[in-house]
C-alpha cells in the first residue's frame, strides 16, 4: 500500500465566500484521484493549509468556528471517498477551552486522525508554552500533529524575487520550528506525541550533526561565543530529534535518504504536497525509489509507516 501523508483539499464554498482564489486541483477531488490512480497511491491524508490564516486574518472570523467549518468539510469528504481519503482536522494551537472542545469533537466524532497547525502565529512559535494544552490534547488522544507552512515566513521582505519565499524561505522555517520544539523540551515532556512535520522539516536532518555537536558542548566551550540559554533536555538533540516525523516533500532523493540516514527510516513518510504543487505524485512516488535506501525501507516510507502513524 502507498500512501501520501501530505496532500490538500479545500471548501470551495469557504474561500469563495472569503474572497479568494485557489488552483482548481485543491477545489475538485477527481483531480486528485485521477493523480492516485496514475501513481498508484492508494490512500492521501487530506489536510487544509490557508484555511485558519484566511478565515481569521482576512475575515476575521472566530478560529473555532473555522475549524468546525473545515473539520465538517473534510469529515464529509472523507465519507465521501473512504477508500481513498483520510482526513486530519485545522486547529489553531494557542487553543482555548473551545478549540480544545472542537478538536475532541472532531478527532472523537468525526474520526479526523490530527491536525494542521502552522510554525508560527505572528511572532509567537508554536514552541511557546501558550501551546502546551494543544499539544497536550493531542498527546492524550494520540492525534498527528502535522505542521504545515503558512505562506508567509520570517525575513520575507527579503525574498520577493524568484519565488523564495516559497522555496527558501518557508523550509527554512520550518528547520528553526524543529530545532526550537526539541530545545524546548517537547518531544520529552511529551513523549508520545506524534509530531510530524512537513518539508522533511526543512534542513533539519542535514544540520542535525551540527546542532547535536552545539548542544555537547554547550558547557565545555569558552571560545567567546553567547551563553546557550535555557537547558531543557535531559537527554541529547538527537534522542528528541529522532521522535519526529518528517515527510519528503523535498523533490530532492538525496535529501530524502539524508532524513532516513538520521532519524531512521520508521520516522519518514512520503508525502507530496500534491494538490498544488506542480510536481506529479508519481514523480513523488519516484525520489523515494530513487534515493537509494533499501528496499525494505521504501516500502516503509511509501506506507507502512503512515498506516502505522495515521491507523490506517
């Protein structure tokens, strides 16, 4: 079985009604399912980017109701298409009692197997503590975290040509959100979390050697450099690292057997970004094929993994 940990769909009728323009492949299903059959992935794990950033910032609507609003939609969606669509629910991780109530709602009722957040809201990472009830509820219910880009990302202004905030800019930030989560302790204090994070974590994985060689001699080094600050972990950078799941949505085979390589290949997932990117679920399918990890793993990375961290 494959399948694609990391595809999208949207409400038509919400960004309609919200103003906005998506690419007809996020609004049509059958796009979708056409792109499976061709590739032979079996199932997508449906989830909805834009959706909270567009429903709070632009309409300034209540974050609950969009959640609600959304996790009825791809609730339904998935009925619709059972053999062929799981769905995660949106939340908003700064959650109050009533996005914590909605997020039960879904994950209880509507089956929802998770939920998109995004790195950051203004400012504030999702790292700060104003996200331990989120992250809490979603330990305790075993709910997927997946982290998934807003559009914009930090320093932007300085990426308005080429597309780089798109291409740059966003992988970046998620590689800063994946090393703030570890430091701030997450993946300890909350050690059944399944935190799954999407653009292989950005270079995360890459760097990972030397975060790991900071955080040894985060004592021992007295060559001038700052203070490391606060010391959360009881045990390593990688220990926590290697909780993480990361998907290879990277169009880049060596970065993807670089992700395995590190965190081992039970931690990574294939996943596509499909719908709207521009690259074809089989081209997907294929860097898995071709980075050249062992066979036993790309069939773990192509599903077996996903089944396991989705229950499907």
């Amino acid at each position: 079985m494959i399948i694609d940990s990391h595809a999208h769909m949207a409400d038509p009728k919400f960004f309609d009604r919200m103003g906005k323009t998506l690419p007809k492949s996020m609004l049509d299903p059958q796009i979708l399912l056409d792109e499976q059959a061709k590739a032979g992935i079996d199932i997508s794990v449906i989830s909805g980017p834009r959706v909270m950033e567009v429903g709070v910032d632009a309409g300034r609507l209540d974050p609950t109701e969009v959640a609600k609003e959304y996790n009825d939609f791809v609730a339904n969606l998935t009925a619709r298409h059972s053999k062929s669509f799981v769905g995660l629910g949106i939340a908003h991780a700064f959650a109050d009692d009533k996005m914590l109530g909605e997020m039960e709602r879904a994950f209880r009722q509507l089956k929802l197997r998770g939920f998109l957040v995004v790195p950051r809201y203004q400012d504030e990472f999702i790292d700060s503590r104003r996200a331990d009830s989120f992250f809490a509820l979603c330990e305790s219910l075993g709910a997927v975290v997946f982290v998934h880009n807003a559009d914009g990302c930090l320093s932007q202004e300085y990426m308005q040509d080429n597309r780089l905030v798109e291409l740059v800019g966003r992988p970046n930030e998620m590689t800063l959100l994946a090393a703030r989560l570890v430091f701030a302790g997450h993946m300890e204090r909350f050690p059944k979390l399944k935190l799954f994070l999407g653009r292989t974590g950005g270079a995360i994985t890459m760097y990972a050697g030397r975060i790991q060689e900071g955080w040894v001699t985060r004592i021992s080094r007295s060559d001038g450099i700052p203070p490391w600050g606060s010391d959360n972990l009881k045990n390593s950078f990688m220990d926590s690292l290697s909780k993480i799941y990361f998907d290879t949505q990277t169009f880049h085979p060596p970065a993807i057997r670089c992700a395995v390589d590190t965190v081992g290949a039970s931690q990574v997932l294939l996943g596509t970004d499909f719908p709207p990117v521009p690259h074809s679920l089989l081209e997907s399918v294929e860097d898995v094929r071709r980075s050249g990890i062992p066979e036993q793993d790309v069939a773990a990375v192509l599903g077996g993994n996903a089944r396991t961290l989705f229950a499907i």
